[in-house]
C-alpha cells in the first residue's frame, strides 16, 4: 500500500468507543495505534480495531473530512461505518494485504453532506 492521505474510524468494539483521525500513511498509523504506540485516548481506551477508512486526493480534503465527521451526531458516524462495514469488521487486514478491499472503501466516492 502507498501513502496516501486517509480518513481512518477505529474503534474499541462494535458500537464501542470510536476515534477519528487522519493519516498520510495508513498502513503505518493503524500499526502504531495497535502496537500501543500512539499515547492517550486510543491507549487508554483500547481503540485499536480499524472499522472505516477512505482515500483522499489530498491532505486538506481528508482534514476536510475529519472535521465533518467529528461535527456529526454518533448515529450518523455509526450508519456511515455499518454502510461498508456491517458486521464492524477490523480492517487490519485489508491494508495490509489479506484480505480483499470492499470496492465502498476504495475511495471518497460518497462525501457525506451531514454538518
């Protein structure tokens, strides 16, 4: 997988606490916030299961896009995960190649007009 900017959701268990950040490294992000080595709110609160994330063109439309995100009421944060993602499946391995990405998480496709 090569860099590119991200939009990532992980969350502690289905429905569990959720985090919302950015990334220019996926692969290397999602890695440091399983390995332990992202201090704080993921640490403390066991936010390791990577359930959502998109590709951005650039670093600004994905900040864009966290921002939105974390303006939205929990339901519709939680509708856009279960839209791809259902069963709040970790995606762990997609990124890191075992398994085959759903084409919904390819790309930003969908941007949510939720403020």
């Amino acid at each position: 997988m090569t860099k590119q900017p991200a939009l990532y959701i992980l969350a502690s268990r289905p429905n569990g606490t959720l985090c919302t950040g950015v990334t220019s490294d996926l692969l290397r992000r999602v890695w440091e916030h399983r390995s332990g080595l992202v201090e704080g709110f993921t640490e403390r609160y066991r936010v390791h299961h990577l359930v959502y994330f998109e590709f951005h063109d650039n670093i600004e439309d994905a900040i864009r896009r966290e921002k939105q995100i974390k303006k939205w009421r929990r339901a519709w944060t939680i509708d856009l995960i279960e839209e791809s993602n259902p069963r709040w499946r970790d995606l762990w391995p997609t990124i890191i190649g075992g398994e085959e990405m759903d084409s919904r998480l390819r790309g930003n496709d969908k941007l949510e007009e939720r403020e």
